[in-house]
C-alpha cells in the first residue's frame, strides 16, 4: 500500500495541553506519527511517498477563511504581543449563551478581537488545542497529506493511506479543536466529491466522535457520515455525537452516530462496525474516507474501549470488504508504544494481507507496551 508521510508535523512540537485545568504532558505529541511511520516501514510491505502541495483553495472549500487566517497569523501575533508560553491555549471561549437574544445578523457583525488569546478562543473549542510555531506548517502539510492520499486513489489505487498529523475531525467549518486544528478527512472527501460527481461515505473509527466533521456535513446529503466513538454522555466532545443527530435538510438521514459504553471490547465493536459498514452499503459511492482512530486500544490513556490489536486486522478486512476505495486517513490514538503494531494490523487488514502478529518486543506489540 502506498503511504503519504510528511516530517513537517514533527515542528508541532506539542509537549503540555489541560486537562479539567491541570497542565498535564501532551497525548497528541510527534511520536506517534513517528512510530506508525517506523512500524510500517519495519514491515516492509508499505511504499513511502511524500505530499505534494495543494494550496489553500481545497481548505476553504470547507473552513472559514477568518479560521485559516487565525491559525496563520496566531503564533506571531503571540509572540508580537510579547505572550511569554511556549504554546497558545485560550482561556476564554464564546459559547453560544453568551449571544444569547442577539440576532444572527448582530452576531455575524461581532469582530474577533485582536489579541491572540482572545482570537484563539474565538475559533476554538476547547484548551487541548496547542498552537505552537510550526503548528500551521504542520496542519497545511497534515492537509496535502490527505490529497495526495485521494489523489493516489482517484489515480486508480484500491486504497492509501495518509499519516495525518494533526489529526483533523474535531474541527469544524469555523472552529479548531481536540488537537484538530483543519479537517483533513472532510478536505480530502469534499475534493473526491468536487473530483468525481459521485457521493462519498466517511466512516470515522476515532474513538472520539468527529464533531468537526459531522457539522461540516450536517446539510449535505451527497457526503454520508458514519461514526463509532465513545458516548458523548461520559466523553469529550460530550455536546455532539449522540444517536438522535441525523442530519438536517439534503442532509437528512446522511449522519449516522453509533455511540458505544465504556468497556467495549473486539466482539462489540465488530457489530457496531458492521452496522455503520451496513449503512454505508446502502447509499452510492465508491469511494470510503476512513478516519482512523487508535484510542479505541484498551490501553490507549484517554480512552475507555477495550480493543486489541489483532481487531485492527479484521475492521480492515471487513470495511476492504465493501468493495469501495478507500483514502485511510490517521485521526488519533494515543498509547504511543501499540500504534505502530495497530496500523499495521488495520492497513494489511484492509488489503488483503494476513495479520501476522510482530513478535513480542518488536515494534510495540502487546506484550511489550508498558
Ligand atoms: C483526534 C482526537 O482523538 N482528539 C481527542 C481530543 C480529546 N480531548 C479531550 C481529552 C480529555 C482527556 N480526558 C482524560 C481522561 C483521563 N482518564
Ligand atoms: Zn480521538
């Protein structure tokens, strides 16, 4: 399989976020695209290649050009207003009760702010958000690793795989989050829908549900939705993500969220699995963008499932098994020592190659991951 890699994510250096305001040592860190890319490059069976540049105008085929214009300028201006921290993390968000009463009209006419922590709050979500530096080289790169991933499918392979980093679906049309700072997923479906007329499915495996993604999609019924992730009653995003969001408008009936309890392991996974597969049989399409989660991995430190990594294996057999292309797009996962051994495990899953467990003490197997 071919993979589109770019070492520009490693100047997103991430190395603190918060936690229920406690700084804690950062989950989303350059590692992990690290260890994926030694793993699979240890197995022999996966083809590197690098981006090639796509500009902005796919990104503002989905996010607001003020959110781009942000992420841009966000690090100088920090550092112009003398914002003595190795990151940026806002404080201060606007969240809808603060409006209130105001009409969208009035509210549309709301300036952002000139000062960069306000502006970060303004087009963020939450405090998980880091931005650092090398943070917008870092998520334009994450972007041109998404299309080139599609381009390679578009061009005629069965399926890529793109190691995104940051990762993309908390974000959302005018919004960073979740350590998502652009929605490469939904860049990448939009430029597949733009490229071929024809509809696109995400299925988004993140353990998370992609907010970001769902929002963007809401009212389009030629881009179908599927997500598996942790209920929003106990987990982060907890405002989306529930089983009753289908989608408004053309995009009625498009949005399908499957939210799973704490605990859940290979076999009930596997049947949520094949229901969102099921679904996405149903609607038109030849073309799957997967959003691929490892923080379902029962060791995984944010997380609460209980997946191992031969599952990987077979949820890539089964979605392989649709018969659709698919563009492979790494999302999160945090237990740095099993990503490597678990995209492996997903990526020959889903073209045809068997599992073949590494041996215990290779590269981050169970067994050797503590
Ligand atoms: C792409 C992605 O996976 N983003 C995840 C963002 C999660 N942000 C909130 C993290 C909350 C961590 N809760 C820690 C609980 C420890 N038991
Ligand atoms: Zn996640």
């Amino acid at each position: 399989m071919r993979v589109v890699y770019s070492p520009a994510h490693l100047a997103h250096d991430t190395v603190t976020e918060t936690v229920m305001g406690a700084v804690i040592p950062a989950n989303e860190v350059p590692e992990r695209a690290e260890r994926i890319r030694s793993t699979l490059e240890a197995d022999g069976g996966f083809a590197f290649g690098v981006p090639t540049e796509h500009g902005t105008k796919p990104i503002l085929a989905i996010h607001d050009a003020g959110l781009l214009r942000f992420l841009e300028e966000a690090w100088p201006a920090a550092r112009a207003q003398s914002i003595d921290r190795p990151n940026l993390i806002a404080d201060t968000y606007p969240t809808f009760r603060m409006f209130e009463g105001m009409s969208p009209e009035f509210l549309a006419s709301r300036p952002e702010t000139s000062f960069a922590a306000g502006r970060a709050g303004w087009w963020g979500l939450d405090t998980a958000n880091p931005l650092l530096a090398g943070t917008y080289a870092a998520a334009r790169a994450a972007v041109d690793v998404a299309l080139t991933t599609a381009d390679l499918v578009l061009g005629g392979e069965g399926a890529a795989y793109g190691l995104c980093r940051p990762p993309g679906h908390h974000a959302a049309r005018s919004m960073a989050g979740g350590y998502c700072f652009l929605n490469n997923a939904a860049i990448a479906a939009e430029a597949i829908v733009r490229a071929t007329g024809e509809r696109v499915a995400i299925l988004d495996v993140d353990y998370h549900h992609g907010n970001g993604t769902q929002q963007i999609f809401w009212r389009r019924g030629d881009v179908l939705y599927v997500s598996l992730h942790a209920d929003p009653e106990r987990q982060y995003p907890f405002f989306l993500g529930r089983a009753d969001e289908t989608g408004e408008g053309e995009g009625s009936g498009a949005n399908l969220n499957i939210p799973l309890p704490a605990g859940t392991g290979d076999v009930a996974y596997l049947e949520a699995l094949d229901r969102g597969l099921a679904a996405i049989a149903e609607t038109p399409g030849d073309v799957i963008v997967v959003s691929l989660g490892f923080d379902t991995y029962g060791h995984d430190p944010i997380g609460d499932f209980a997946l191992t990594t031969p599952v990987y294996h077979e949820c890539g057999r089964r979605t392989a098994a649709l018969g659709r292309r698919l563009v492979i797009l790494q999302e999160g996962g945090y237990h740095r020592p099993s990503l490597g051994a678990n995209a492996r495990a997903w990526l020959r899953g889903s073209e045809g190659r068997p599992y073949e467990p590494l041996p215990a003490g290779g590269f981050g197997e169970l067994g050797s991951d503590r």
